[in-house]
C-alpha cells in the first residue's frame, strides 16, 4: 500500500517541481536554437561580443533570483500590499541593470520593419534562460505547497484560490469527475479525483475567495462543476506530474478516516516524526535518456558559444 495512503495521519504535499524541471530540457533546446540564429545567420553583436553578451544575460538572471530571494525571506508571509512592493523593487532592480547593459547588447538597426533573426534568437535565449532560472530557484527553494492534505482537510493555495481549507466533514464524497454534455447523459473521467462539497459550502467559503488576478474564467469553471445539488473540485493530476492513484488513493484514505471529526477534537492530533510525503518532486534518477535530454542541448550551446569566439571554426 502506498505510504501516503497506510499513515493518514502523515500529511501529503504536492509539488509543481517535477512538472517545471520537466520543461527544463525543452527551454535548453530554445536557448540553443536561438543562439544558433545568432551565430550562424545574424551575428550581431559580432565575435566575442556574443559570449559576452550571453554571460552579461546569465548575470542579470543571477542577480535578480538573488534579489527575489532576499525579498522573500524579508517579506515572507507578508500582505498583498508588502509583496506587490517587494515585486516593484525588484523589477526596478532589473531596470537598473538593464539601463547599464553595453549597448552593443541593445544595437538594433533603427526603423526595422520585421523582427528579425538576431531579434529572435534573443527573444528565445531570453526567454529559455528565464524559464531555466526558475525552474531551479523553485527547485532549490520550494513555494508553499499547491495541494496538501492534513487530518485538518484539503488545502489549496495558488493564484486562482488562496488559502482554502476544506474540512473533511464538509466533503460529500470523493469520486470520479463528471460532467454532463449538450446530450444531457454525463461523461465520466476516471483519472480525474473530484471532491464533492456542498452548494452553500462552496458559496460561502469557496467563491468569496475566488482571486481577480487568479486568470481566465475557464480556468475556475474546470476546477469547480456542478453536479446535481452538489459542487465538484477537481484535483488535476496533470499540474504535478503525478500517477492520478496518487491523488485518489490519498484523498479516500483520509476522508474516510476523518470524516466524522469536528474541528473541537483536531487539536488532540498526534504528531507524525517522519517526514512528509511529497508527489511530484523531481530527482535525478540516473537514466540514460534524462542525461541525454539534458546534456545534448546544454553541449550543443556550449558548442555554439565556443563557435562565436573563433574557438572552433564554422
């Protein structure tokens, strides 16, 4: 039986880190198909001047999860207001650092009518190295937890829905997702988890801390369904990279325990000395095809690099 599932007393985390660090590889061939439009069709700026301007972007990067990093530690668990100040100072870090950059980073050819390769292969390196620096800074320095199960309930805690706890005595059920079609006959999804709360639980202590900034309306109507007199919240396995039974079997087990617990006998939990159970987690497992994933474009770039400076030839 699954450790998380055999010790419900034991709480359950759920990590983005192995979804992110998945996408690491992915970001490594971006970064190498832009410098390779640097290099080979639109030098500029020319020779050496493209290593150093790589190594001025990587510095700029370092710099700012540094800064981010003080500013967490300094603001942590701090109001909207303190974490929306700490965000403006660092972007003017950034601006600061950006101001000073040579100019032959920032040379463009005035009036151009079309982005063009140089542009480009910038965009892309920025935007690959960008990702990359905060795959690893998350990696290094986890968020609080998207997902986590207690014996307290269901917690949640993201852009879209901030700080929700769900006790078990207000879950109804756990059960597949459904959702019924323009045929009216309901589509079930066996992988899907949905937690089944009630309509008033969900108005009172669910909408009323839905986030304006949490983004698109679709994305709350694929969380929270309705079916019958009931609301459902969908647990998307895909967002951690996890098995959907490490949702399921968790969640069940759980429920099924603390169900008839009222907050009053909560404060006689046990304290569990193992350490928590983490899905989603991302590790180096030692196969050939997770090296290969990520050291063929980390050398392809370095290859590159090393072509821009005369080292190698053309």
């Amino acid at each position: 039986m699954d450790a998380g599932v055999a010790n419900v007393f034991q709480i359950v985390e759920y990590s983005r880190d192995k979804w992110t660090m998945e996408r690491v590889p992915r970001a490594l061939l971006f970064c190498l198909v832009g410098m390779a439009f640097v290099v080979y069709v639109d030098p500029r700026p020319p020779g050496p001047g493209i290593l150093k301007a790589f190594i001025l972007l990587v510095g700029f990067l370092v710099i700012a999860t540094l800064t981010l990093f003080v500013f967490e530690q300094i603001f942590e668990g701090g109001t909207a207001a303190i974490r929306l100040l700490a965000a403006g100072l660092v972007t003017l870090v950034l601006m600061a650092l950006f101001w000073n950059a040579p100019g032959e980073l920032l040379r463009f050819p005035p009036r151009r009518t079309r982005v063009g390769p140089n542009i480009l292969g910038w965009m892309l390196v920025i935007g690959a190295l960008g990702w990359i620096t905060f795959a690893l800074y998350r990696h290094f320095n986890p968020a609080r937890p998207i997902l986590m199960l207690s014996r307290a309930g269901i917690s949640y805690h993201a852009s879209l829905l901030k700080n929700l706890l769900i006790p078990w005595h207000e879950v109804r059920g756990v059960d597949a997702f459904e959702r019924t079609g323009a045929s009216g006959i309901p589509d079930r999804y066996p992988d899907l988890t949905a937690v089944l709360v009630s309509r008033e639980f969900y108005d009172q202590h669910i909408l009323v801390k839905r986030s304006v900034f949490g983004g698109p309306k679709r994305s709350w109507d694929t969380m929270f369904v309705p079916k019958g007199s009931l609301m459902q919240m969908v647990l998307h396995y895909e967002l951690f990279s996890v098995d959907p039974k490490h949702i399921r079997e968790p969640v069940e087990a759980r429920w099924k325990s603390f169900r008839i617990e009222q907050p009053s006998s909560l404060s006689d939990a046990k304290p569990i000395p193992e350490a928590r159970q983490v899905y989603g987690a991302w590790s180096i497992d030692g196969s050939p095809w997770q090296a290969i994933k990520f050291l063929v474009p980390l050398i392809g770039i370095i290859g590159v690099l090393a072509v821009s400076t005369g080292v190698w030839p053309r």
